[in-house]
C-alpha cells in the first residue's frame, strides 16, 4: 500500500526526484564549501548559471510541446555574436535597448524558421533543428569571424550588481525585511520565471501544449491548433535562447562564434534531470532550472573536492548517469519488489 | 487481367512508387557528382570519385550501428558512437603500437568492448527507462571521460603498417580496401536486416513494440542486443578510421556524430522507427560526402560552407523526410 502511494506521488511529482537529487548535490557541496549559503556566493554560481537556466525554459517548452530543439546552442552563439557587434563600449544606453530588442526578435526569427520547418513541413525535429544548427553556426561565423568584441563595463556592472545584493538594497521594502535583503537577486529573476509560468500554466495556451506534446492525434481530434502550437514552441524556444545569450554576454563581457555551442546537450540533460520525458506532454520548467543548478553543483563539487584535471570528464558524467538512472532504478526495484510480494501472497 | 494491370501500371505512378528513399539519394549522388563537374571542371574523374566513396566509407561504416538502433524505434538514437569510435581507433593505436600480428586480437577487444558499452546502453534504456538520447550522450560522457583518465592526454602508439595498407591505400587497382570492406559490410548489414530472424524482429519491434511482444517476440532482448551491435559496429568503424588517419586524437570520432544520424535520414530511414534500410545509409553517407567535397572544392570560407550545408540538409529531409499529416 505504502509502495503505491509511493509510486503514485513519484508519477505524479515529476520533480520530486530532481527535488531529492537538487538537496543531497547542494548538501555535498555544502560539505565542502561551508559559505555556500553566503549571499555573494549564492550570487556568483546563480550567476554562472543563468544562461542555461534561461536556455532550459526554452528547450523545456519546446519538449513539453512534443519536440526537440538541438539548435539552441547555435541560436545563443549567433545573437551572442550580434550583440558584441552591434553593443560597443560607445554605445548609448538607448541604442543598447534596441540591440537587445533586434537580438530577441533575430531568435524569434531562428525559432520561425525551425517551427515552420517542424510543424507545417511536418520535417522530424531532430534532423531538422540540427541542420538549421548549421545555419546559425554559419552565421554567427560571418558575423563574428573570431573571438571578439567588448560590452560596456555598465552592462557587465549591471549584471553582476542586478545578480547581487546592493542593487535591491535600496529599495525600502526590500531595506525594512532583513531576510529579503539576504536574497539574492538572481533569485528573485528565476522566482519571477516560476510565478509567471504557475499563471501561465491555468491558461489556456499553455493546456495546449501539453495536449500537443501528451497526444498530437487526439489534441488535433479536440481542436486544438497543434500546428500554431508547435510553431509557437520553437518561437519561444528561439526566445528564450536569445535571452540566454544576453545573459551569457553580460557575464562574458565578450563574444564568441562558438560560445553557445556546448549548451544544447547540457540544456537538454538539465531538462531530463528535471523530471521532464523526452516524449513530451509532461514536466515543467521548475524542474529544468532543477536539473541547471543541479548540473552547476555537481560541477562545483568535481572543483572542490579537487578531482585531478584527467578524471574530472568522467566524474561529472558517472554523476550525470547516475542522476538519469535513479528513478528509472526506483521503479525497477520497487517493481522487482512487488512482483516477489504477488507471487509469497499467492504461495501463503 | 491482362487490361486491369495495363491500367494500374501506366507509366509514372509506377516509376515514382519504385522511387524509393535510398534510390533518390543514390540518384541525388549522382547529380551532386556530375553538378560538382559542371561547377569545378576537373572535379569529375576516376581518383575523385574514388576519393569521395573512401571518405564517404568511414562516414557508411560508422553510421551502421547508428541505422540499427534508429530502425529499433522507439525514440532510438545514439550519441555514444563518436566516443566509441575515437575509444576503437586509440585501443587500436596503443594495444597493436604498430605490430601486425596484434591487429586481429586487438580488433576482437576492440569489438568486444564497443559491444560491451552499447550493452550498458541498452540495459539503461530498456531496464531503467532512460531515454536513449540522454543514456547515450551520458555514455558519450563516461567514454570520454575514461579516455582521458587513462590515457592523461597521452596518446602513444603506432598504427600497423597492414592496416594502412589494408585500409586506406589502393588495394586493387587503385581502389583502397575500405570501399571492399564497406561494400561487404553493405551486403552483411542486407543480410542481416532481410534475411534474418534478428532482422525481421527488430522491424517488428520499430513499428509497434506491444504488437511485437503479443507476436513474441522478446522486445527487451531485441532493443539490448541492438544498441549492443551499434556500439560493436562503432568501434569497429574506429578501427577502420585508424587505417586512415593513422594518428589518434582526444575528439577523433567527434564530427561523425551528427553527420552519422543525418546519413541514416538522408537515407529513408525513418526516425521514429521500423522502416529503413543500410543500403540507403549508404546511399545517405555519399550524398553528405559529395556535399562536403563540393563545398570543399569551391574553397569557400568555413562560415559559407555550414551554412549552404544546413539549407541543403533541410532541403534533403524535406524531400522524404516528413511525417504524416494530421486526420481527423
């Protein structure tokens, strides 16, 4: 009785296995790294993580929706590019907006173009947004031919004061709470992310692609536009990527063609860890910005538990294994378990 | 009847019905080789064609295993191949360090160990319900990852002078032995898919797993055994390689990876399953080898390059590759 109900809150919480996973890596690190908790060191890992965390909501929207986007990485080089050419140290504060803004509408754009690729040239997902990876790649090449460029300092100060303490300080409600003022802000971005997708989640909208990625056929059947749906994912997936790449320049300073690059898999094992099923229809975003801090503590971990240089690839992908097999072992053994229970019930 | 079939088999329905997936790649190969001649005059002649299928081996080679598991449905893919691949050619490179004598036992433990880790890989997906694209890529992960543990960068050893000889150098004529080798391992992978239990169950089981298991067939064993012989074919495929590039790196088998899958596609072999054929994997692997060379031959800058590359990739899947429309 208990294993059921067990089973039924493990089903029903896709996250709680991240939730376990997510407190015993932060327990680890925390064993090693006793200001952990410290605000400012609360602030340089949210920091290091933002890019990806901001890249996983994408990705985790576009897999609820019953798809795959392995163009992301790509998509964050490019507009990571464009930024660092179009944003100099000269650049006035007005014209800077309308960089971010050109760079967001450029990702929508990519995201288009694998939408429409995906959902009415009806191409599979996986080809086609690893062949418009080519695309992007190319272009950031053409923009950005090296490594290069340099942001203003304001903006690479206003990352990193955004993401720490004093730039709230002085807001009085923040000032008169002591424990708010110990909030990192960074926090406070991700918890605007959590809120606005819980109200998002009752909308319709967000039903759909839910229903599109649980059941396309049936979805279809209901009348539910799946094509419009499936296009919108990859829109909001190219989005959230130029988003990322925003984030990723404001804490570089600089640009790369191939920044960008190694964040597609990464932002894909995030969602997995997160509890989300590559088939779709399930999951959430609070479970991939899981499976992002997740990926940055275990990567903390290799750093202070000093693992030599040689060994710290294998380390973080038996970790990573590991993590992907645990409820998949859960279930086999509890299975392996009930089995033997039904078969001594039926002997006694 | 005589009538009724004159009727049904009027010309052009006929020809499009027979034109199958990998015939249009073949034919697409072909077009690509003479364009690449219209294009680059000197680009058509004896050497270049040999050329191009050699390269166009390894990618066939390497993308067999791939073929298999993507067949097996299921969401089935794997990423691990390009660290399997880079493992076969540096266990090749230390264990035989240049003698002859060792090639075949070492390619015997190098086979044995590819099919050692598309095991695990089978076991994770089937028994723990890992989805194959984050089992394999964390596979990817601790492959690599024991590479460099092992080896800490150093990669000592010699490649025998047989398999250069073998592999990569005109064996008969002027054609090397990896076109024989790639054309046996065609006619194996036929064999094995058409003609054999194995192969009609993994069909089986690509279309619809629970109507294969009613049918009995032992779904689990079946899916294992498949990501085993991709790992297997992989680590062969790194062996082969070794006979051409001679040295080893840390990321040798790293640009097969995608290129490897995208051959499959190119191919006809649909990714959702139970439909598909090696003989169009090769097919794929030559339309991508043709396209590189093309490109290559025009000396185009690297960005241009990936960028012609990608819309005529999307161009490629969106000729056959696409999924039913929706019905109501």
């Amino acid at each position: 009785m208990n294993q059921a109900n067990f089973r039924r809150l493990l089903a029903r919480n896709s996250y709680l296995f991240a939730l376990l996973l997510l407190i015993v890596v932060v327990l680890i690190n925390y064993s090693r790294q006793d200001n952990l908790f410290d605000p400012s060191v609360l602030n340089r890992n949210i920091r290091v993580f933002l890019p990806l965390a901001i890249l996983a909501v994408g990705q985790a929207i576009v897999i609820i929706g019953g798809g795959i986007d392995l163009s992301v990485g790509a998509m964050v080089s490019l507009c990571n590019a464009l930024l660092v050419t179009w944003i100099t140290p000269e650049t006035a504060g007005g014209d800077i907006l309308l960089a971010i803004g050109l760079v967001a509408l450029v990702g929508m754009a990519a995201g288009l173009l694998n939408g429409i690729a995906v959902a009415y040239l009806r191409l599979q997902p996986i080809v086609t947004t690893y062949a418009t990876s080519f695309i992007f790649a190319g272009l950031a090449l053409t923009i950005l031919p090296r490594p290069g460029g340099q942001l203003p300092s304001d903006m690479t100060g206003l990352y990193r004061r955004l993401i720490e303490v004093e730039a709230f300080a002085n807001i009085p409600i923040i000032q008169d709470i002591s424990i708010l003022r110990e909030i990192p802000p960074a926090f406070i971005v991700i918890a605007i992310i959590l809120l606005l997708w819980a109200f998002l989640r009752q909308t319709r909208l967000v039903q759909y692609i839910y229903a599109s990625g649980d059941n396309a056929e049936a979805a279809y059947t209901t009348g539910i536009p799946v094509q419009r749906i499936r296009l919108g994912t990859y829109v909001i997936s190219g989005f959230f990527a130029a988003m990322a790449a925003l984030a990723l320049t404001m804490s570089l300073g600089s640009g790369s063609p191939t920044s960008g690059d190694a964040m597609t898999l990464d932002s894909i094992v995030a969602v997995v860890l997160g509890g989300t099923r590559l088939r779709g229809g399930q999951g959430g975003i609070a479970g991939a910005m899981m499976g992002v801090v997740i990926l940055g503590v275990i990567r903390n971990i290799i750093s202070f538990y000093d693992v030599p240089t040689w060994s710290q690839t294998l380390v973080d992908a038996l970790i990573i294994l590991i993590a992907l097999a645990g409820p998949g072992f859960v279930r086999y053994v509890s299975d392996l378990i009930r089995r033997y229970r039904l078969q001594g019930g039926r002997a006694a | 009847m005589t009538t009724a079939k004159a009727k049904r088999g009027s010309f052009v329905p006929n020809f499009t019905s027979r034109l199958t997936p990998p015939l249009i790649a073949l034919i697409l190969a072909i077009v690509l080789f003479l364009l690449g001649g219209v294009i680059s005059p000197g680009f058509v002649n004896a050497n270049q064609a040999i050329n191009i299928v050699r390269l166009a081996a390894f990618l066939g080679i390497i993308a067999a295993g791939q073929t298999l598991v993507i067949i097996s449905g299921g969401e089935g893919i794997d990423l691990s191949v390009a660290s399997v691949v880079t493992l076969g050619a540096i266990l090749t490179f230390r264990l035989t360090d240049g003698q002859d004598a060792l090639i075949l036992p070492v390619l015997g433990l190098v086979m044995l160990v590819g099919a050692g880790i598309g095991l695990v890989n089978g076991l994770g997906i089937v028994f723990l319900r890992i989805p194959p694209l984050v089992m394999t890529l964390a596979m990817a992960g601790v492959v690599q990852g024991v590479i460099l543990q092992v080896t800490r960068g150093e990669l000592e050893g010699e490649t025998p002078d047989l398999m250069r000889t073998l592999i990569a150098q005109p064996l008969i004529g002027p054609i090397p032995g990896v076109i024989f080798l790639w054309i046996g391992l065609g006619i194996a992978m036929w064999l094995l898919l058409e003609r054999t239990p194995y192969g009609k169950m993994l069909f089986a089981v690509g279309i619809n797993r629970t109507t294969a298991m009613l049918s009995g067939v032992r779904v689990p064993l079946v899916v294992v055994l498949t990501y085993a012989m991709s790992g297997m074919l992989a680590a062969f495929g790194g062996f082969v390689l070794l006979g051409f590039t001679d040295i080893v790196f840390l990321n040798l088998g790293g640009r097969y990876l995608f290129p490897s899958i995208a051959a499959v596609v190119v191919g006809g072999t649909l990714l959702s399953g139970g439909k598909g054929s090696y003989w169009g994997t090769m097919s794929g692997a030559l339309v991508l080898q043709l396209i590189n060379s093309l490109l290559q031959a025009q000396g185009l800058p690297e960005a241009t390059q990936s960028i012609i590359l990608g819309v005529v990739l999307l161009v490629l899947i969106s000729i056959y590759g696409r999924q039913r429309a929706f019905r109501l």
